[in-house]
C-alpha cells in the first residue's frame, strides 16, 4: 500500500489523524509518517486501515437504508 491509499483510505472515513491513530492503537506521528512515506506501512497496518474503511463504508451504507 502506498502512503497516498493510506492517507485516502483515512480521508474517506472521516476520521482525523489522532482519531485514526486511537482506532489502530498507534501514535497521530505514526499516522502523519505513513501518509507522508516517512515510515513504512506494514501490512498488518494496511490491513487494518482497509478494515476500519471497510467497516465505515458499510455503517455508512446502514445510515443511508431507508427505514
């Protein structure tokens, strides 16, 4: 994963960097290196960002079902 999906993959969640890096149990420095390419992103980081997007775009699709 590259740090411009990382860094779209958070942006289309909403979340801002410290609330991402609450979710994944790391630092908001952590987040800003891996979005900037100043720290490689693992793959179990790449996997748990796709998750938490994963898991957003579906309650979102929840939110927006007609009652």
């Amino acid at each position: 994963m590259t740090s411009e999906e990382y860094k779209r993959l958070r942006k289309e969640t909403g979340l801002l960097q410290k609330d991402m890096a609450e979710n994944l149990g790391v630092t908001r420095k952590t987040i800003t290196d891996r979005e900037r390419g100043a720290a490689k992103i693992t793959e179990e980081a790449a996997l748990a960002i796709r998750q938490i997007a994963s898991d957003y775009g579906q309650n979102r699709e929840n939110d927006q079902s007609p009652a």
